[in-house]
C-alpha cells in the first residue's frame, strides 16, 4: 500500500469516528443515580438541571465531577440565599446510593426536605458532607457512628431536633462538625472530646444546654469553635485555655454563662473575634486584654462588666460592642477613633461624655452601624454622618443631640434611624421615607410629616408635628 492510499485510509478512519454518534461515558449505576435525584426535584426554576439528559455523559453534567475511570466523585448544587428562584425543592432521592465512588455530596441552600438521608451509610467512599441551609427534619440516627471515614460534617441550618448522639464520638477524622442552625436540644456528649483532630467546631442557633464540657485540652488544631444562641449555663471551662495558640475566632455570645471573664483569654493572640455577648458575666475585662493585638471583632455587650476596661493595643478594630454593661468610659477609646476598618460601633450606656463635632475618627467611609444611645452625648452629628456613604444604621436616642433633622444626608443604604429623646428640631425630611425603621419621638420638631410606613409612636412628643399618623395638620 504506497502512502498516499494510507493517508487516505488514516483519514477516512478518523473522520468514521468523529461522525459516531456521542454515547453516555459515565457509569450506568452513576446515571441511574442522578436521573433519580433529578426525579424527586418537583421544582427547578432556574433550570439548574437541564442537562441532566439520560444518554449523555454525566459526568459533564451540572454540579457533577468525575475521575478518570468516569465515575462520579463529587455532586454540588447549590443556590444563591438572596434569589429563591434558584432553589430546588424536592427530596434527596435514596438512589444516590448508587454513586459508589462519590466522595463528596455538597448540597447547599436548597429547599430540600425529609428525614436524615440514609444513604450516606452506603458510599463507602464518602469523606465529605455539606447538605447546608436546606430543609431536612427529624433526628440524627445513632448510627452517624458508622461514618467513621468522614473528614467533614455539615447540616448546618436544617431543622433537625433532638439531641446529638453520642455515637458521633466515633467519627475521630473529622477536621470539621458543623451541627449549627438547626433546633437540637440536650447537652454536649462528652466524647465529642475524641475528635482531636477538629478544627471546626459548630454548634451555634441550637437549644443546647447545660455546661459547657471541660474537654477542650485535647483540640490542638481547633480554629473556629462557635457555641453561640443556646442555653448554655456556667463559666467557660478552663480547658478552653490550652486553644490559646491557634484559635481565631470564639464565640460564646446568646447563652446563660456566668461568672468573670476568664485571664486566660488574653493569651489568645491569634483571636480575630470575641463574641461574649448577652450572658450573665459580671467584675471587670481582663487588663490582658491588651495582648489581643490581633483582635478585630469583639462584642461584650449586654452582660454585667464594670470599670476599668483596658486600653487595647490593635492595629485596627472592625466591630466593636460594648453596650449595656457598666461602664464610663467617658470617651470614645482612641484605639477605636484611630481605627482605619472600623464599620460598626456600638456604644450605647457606655458612660460617654462628649460634644460629638469633637469626635474625629480616622475613618468614616467604612461604617455600617453606629449606636451611641443612652450616653450624655452633646453637639450635632452631622458632620458626621455626612461622610458616611454606606452607613445602615445610626441609634442615638436618650441624648442631647441638638441639629436641624432636614440638614441631614439620607444616603441609599440607611435604612435605620433613631434619634428618639433628644433636642433635634426643623421638619422631617422626605427621605426618611425609605427606612425600614425609624424613630424621632421626643424631640423639638415641626411640620408636616412626609408620607411614610411608621407608626404613631415613631413621632409622638414633638412640638407640632402633624399629618398622618398623627392629628391632620390645620
């Protein structure tokens, strides 16, 4: 055969398989699998599983990853919180089962409901699970247990209830058990302490109670370890200590804990947030506070915490809240004013004393929240407020502002005003009307009131205000 005859064949052999029609390259058992999770969605709006064609290759599918062998490794959907048309609704179909290979389910913001899927128990190769802000109810079986190849574990937000079995001891590769967002109740099972290898610990938005165990000795890698808005009893342990080296964010805040805030705490120089809030702490911050330089989120608010709080030494403090103690601080601390991230302070009840236009932070492009109600705060805010493009919220009440209202600068993103019980005077502006909150009760101002949503009581005690919802204007 000369060479340009087998040119000829070569070409003829190549073109023969490009022209074959295109078969389904995924493994039956995988296809099947799929096609029966995409026959329990009774909703799909944004079409997220429109290629999901029986005869094609799954494994090009949407959410679906596979290796070489082409069989499916890892499936992920997922919507967006803020655009429901990107919910799935359904159930999670038992069949997935069948993806023997899957390592991976990620399964997140979906309007999914039913019980705790059982098929988890039969992919021997599963090692990641996040099936997060999705609708999935009834209890966590006992034999979780057997999951013991799992690396990570999320229901968070579901609406599971009852408590955590204790057989979740047994799961001791986990480096991640997030249980967060969901209505289970009872107490911590003490051999959560087995799982030495967490570096995220998430139980927050439950209804756990009882003590926090002393078991925290034994998390050397522990980062994250969130226990917040439950109703969690006594003082935190001292095991909590031995987290000192790498624990970055500890959050505690929502419970019913109680006694002094412990020294130890300001050995954790890794701490970027500190949330204590809403508890039943009393005595004072520990002056070694002021070894958390790192620190950029601390909330202390709304415990019982006195006199004197230390001067932090940070580079910058993004949130800060410590409102409703007992403190007098009697001005704004200066390691706040020289904060280049600040975006939310709240103050309120903190003993300050000041006129507000002598008041210069360094920084007030960033701020979102400003609260510095119940002080004995003078001046005007304006000067203030004015420079602030992104601000949502501003709480002033129960001071001695005085300002014209109508020189203030509504930007687009306020969308909460109180300035309730001071001395502020002139009309209310129209701007206001675009609010989701607002209160200007007991203070000096006049005229027509602009049509808005509020209430009576948004407006009661001024000087002559009038219109709805107040008497009509004569």
């Amino acid at each position: 055969m000369n060479i340009k005859k087998l040119s000829f064949l070569l070409l003829a052999i190549l073109t023969l398989r490009c022209l074959k029609p295109i078969s389904a390259a995924c493994h039956v058992d995988d296809e099947a699998g799929l096609l029966a999770f995409k026959s329990g969605i009774t909703a799909d709006p944004s079409n997220k599983l429109s290629s999901w064609k029986p005869g094609t290759d799954c494994c090009a599918w949407a959410g679906i990853n596979c290796l070489n062998n082409n069989r499916v490794t890892s499936l992920r959907l997922g919507g967006q919180p803020d655009q429901p048309n990107t919910f799935l609704s359904g159930k999670i179909s038992p069949s997935l089962s069948k993806l023997k290979f899957l390592d991976g389910i990620y399964l997140q913001n979906l309007n999914l409901s039913g019980p705790f899927p059982d098929l988890l128990f039969g992919l021997p190769n599963l090692l990641f699970v996040y099936i997060e802000h999705t609708r999935l109810s009834g209890r966590i079986p006992d034999k979780i247990g057997n999951l013991t190849q799992l690396f990570s574990l999320s229901f968070y937000y579901n609406l599971f209830t009852g408590p955590i079995p204790s057989s979740i001891s047994k799961l001791t590769r986990l480096s991640q058990l997030n249980l967060g967002g969901n209505l289970l109740t009872g107490s911590i099972p003490y051999g959560i302490k087995n799982l030495n290898s967490l570096n995220l610990f998430n139980l927050e938005r439950n209804g756990l109670s009882g003590l926090i165990p002393d078991f925290f000795s034994s998390f050397s890698e522990l980062r994250i370890l969130r226990l917040s808005r439950n109703k969690f009893s006594g003082k935190i342990p001292a095991s909590i200590s031995a987290l000192a080296p790498k624990l970055a964010y500890l959050e505690l805040g929502h419970n019913a804990l109680t006694g002094q805030i412990p020294d130890f705490l300001g050995n954790f120089k890794a701490l970027d947030t500190l949330d204590l809030s809403y508890n039943g702490f009393s005595g004072i911050v520990p002056q070694r506070f002021v070894n958390l330089t790192k620190i950029f989120n601390l909330d202390l608010s709304h415990n019982y915490l006195t006199d004197p709080f230390p001067q932090l030494k940070v580079k910058g403090i993004e949130s800060l809240d410590l409102s409703y103690n007992s403190f007098h601080l009697n001005q704004i601390p200066k390691w706040v004013t020289s904060s280049p991230i600040i975006y939310s302070l709240k103050l309120a009840k903190c003993g300050i004393k000041l006129k507000l236009e002598d008041w210069k932070p360094a920084e007030t492009y960033f701020y979102d929240f400003i609260d510095l109600s119940e002080n004995e705060i003078t001046g005007s805010p304006i000067g203030l407020l004015n420079k602030t493009d992104f601000l949502v919220g501003f709480s002033a009440s129960g001071n001695k502002l005085k300002f014209n209202l109508e020189s203030l600068r509504i930007v687009k993103t306020l969308k909460q005003l109180d300035l309730s019980r001071n001395l502020v005077f002139g009309k209310v502006p129209s701007g206001v009307s675009g609010l989701n909150r607002l209160n200007v009760s007991h203070n000096h101002l006049c005229g027509p009131i602009p049509a808005t949503k509020f209430a009576a009581s948004a407006f009661l005690g001024n000087d002559c205000l009038c219109g709805a919802p107040l008497a009509a204007c004569q």
